[in-house]
C-alpha cells in the first residue's frame, strides 16, 4: 500500500523547498529495497515527475523517517533505495484519543485529517442515538480502511511518522464498555457544562476526548457517559458543529498541554 503528499517547508528566508514524503507498509532499514506496484508508479513518474535518482523520504508508522532514492521507474514498477534515518519529532507528547460520533459524508473524512494533524494518537468512530450513519460489519470495515488512508496521507503532509490507530465503528455503549487505561484524563464535550476544557486540569495519563455527531448526544448517552467516568466540559457559549468542535478541542488541548 502507497500513499504520497507534498509538503512545502518554509524556513525562515530560505526558498520554499517541496519535501516529498511516502507512507509504506513495507519494513525500512538501510540497504532496503522497496518495490511500489504501477498505481505507485504512474503517480510518481505521470503525476509528480519524478526521476530515477531523486529523493523521497519514507515512513511505515513503525521505523522511523527514512530518506530513499527512486532506482527505476517503469509503467507498472517503481523501486526505492532506503538510505539514513532522519531525526523526526513532529509527534505530540501529549497521547490524546479521539472517541467521535460518526457524521455523514466528508465531515468525517475531516474530523481524521485534522484530527491527524493536530497529533491524535488514536481514533474511534462511535455509532450515537442521533447519528444518521448506519453500518453494518462489512461496510463498518471499509470506512475504517478509508479513515486509516486519510489519517496516512494527514501525516505525509504534517510531517508525523505514526500514523494514528483507527478503530472499526462500533456502538458508543460498546465502547464505554470497555476497558480504558488507568489515570486517563476522559472528558465529553457538553454544550452548558458547568466547566471549560481548560479547566478540567493537565492530564497526567493523557487525555480522551467524547465528541458527538451532528444533532451532539442524547440525554441517555451523556448520562452513561457520566456512569462511565466522564467529566462534562465545554468549549464556550456557541454550540458548534461537530468538525469544528473536534478540531477547536484538539487545538485547546495540544495549547493548554502539548505542544502548540
């Protein structure tokens, strides 16, 4: 599997410089070869034009960065030559779950690019009492697969090497029936709350975040998220629309206790 993003990095006076950057599920080490199948090969050489002898630099969410060379690029091959490792720290200390309500459409697809860019260690999509998204197994698996493609392609443009885990929708009951680990900070937004994010104190196991679908939770649902250890907080006194409250609380946090 292959994905790629161009990504500009712009240093203070210096020229802008595109960095091309890969995500591979093959493993990556010095003296590796790689070899990209033609859907890899047709959006190299077609699309980008790249050459034999050009850099990239490559990732897989387990080994690190990775510079690589392009040795050959055919119509149905393209081969890379793994290099050095490349120092990276664009991953967040601050270890942040996302439990979201599934919306419909690109909303969802957005929530895990942000989500991805704002240093989200992992993913879970929620099926809610108001969520208009029905799945069942076969087709819950698919929009997982779809996610983890976009939280891939969000981390060769923001620069991150591990991409975050996405889970296979499942009931919120489900979920809040499962086990969590010790000393997590779990917070569900809540319009009216009594208390802002900023208040709910710095996490000292890292943070889960609740966030609902459009039309927000159920009167049932907050109250088992309550039963289930969740602190209601707020973001403000406008109620905002799911995508937008998943990217505002992510910023808040990476703020208050990561590294924004």
């Amino acid at each position: 599997m292959w994905t790629l993003a161009v990504n500009a990095d712009t240093g203070t006076g210096a020229a802008i410089m595109p960095l091309k950057r890969l995500y591979v599920t093959e493993r990556l080490g010095t003296g590796a070869e790689l070899q990209l199948g033609e859907d890899a090969a047709r959006y190299l050489g077609r699309v980008l034009r790249l050459r034999a002898g050009e850099t990239v630099h490559v990732f897989n969410g387990g080994d690190g960065e990775w510079s690589a060379t392009i040795g050959r690029i055919a119509k149905d091959r393209v081969t890379l030559q793994v290099h050095d490792a490349i120092d990276n720290a664009a991953e967040s200390p601050l270890r942040i779950h996302l439990v979201q309500g599934v919306s419909r459409g690109e909303r969802m697809d957005f929530v895990v690019q942000k989500a991805t860019e704002l240093g989200v260690d992992r993913i879970t999509p929620v099926l809610t009492d108001h969520g208009v998204v029905k799945l069942d197994a076969e087709r819950a698996e698919k929009r997982r697969l779809h996610w983890q493609r976009v939280s891939e392609s969000a981390c060769e443009q923001c620069g991150r090497v591990n991409p975050p885990q996405v889970d296979a929708p499942l009931p919120l009951n489900d979920w809040l029936g499962t086990a969590r680990p010790a000393g997590s900070t779990d917070l569900v937004l809540a319009p009216g709350a009594g208390r802002s994010l900023a208040d709910a104190g710095t996490p000292a196991a890292g943070l889960c975040l609740l966030i609902g679908p459009e039309g927000g939770f159920s009167e049932r649902e907050y109250d088992d998220a309550q039963l289930a250890g969740f602190g209601a907080v707020t973001l403000g006194p406008r109620i905002l629309r799911t995508e937008t409250a998943a990217v505002a609380a992510l910023a808040i946090a990476q703020g208050l206790w990561g590294d924004l």
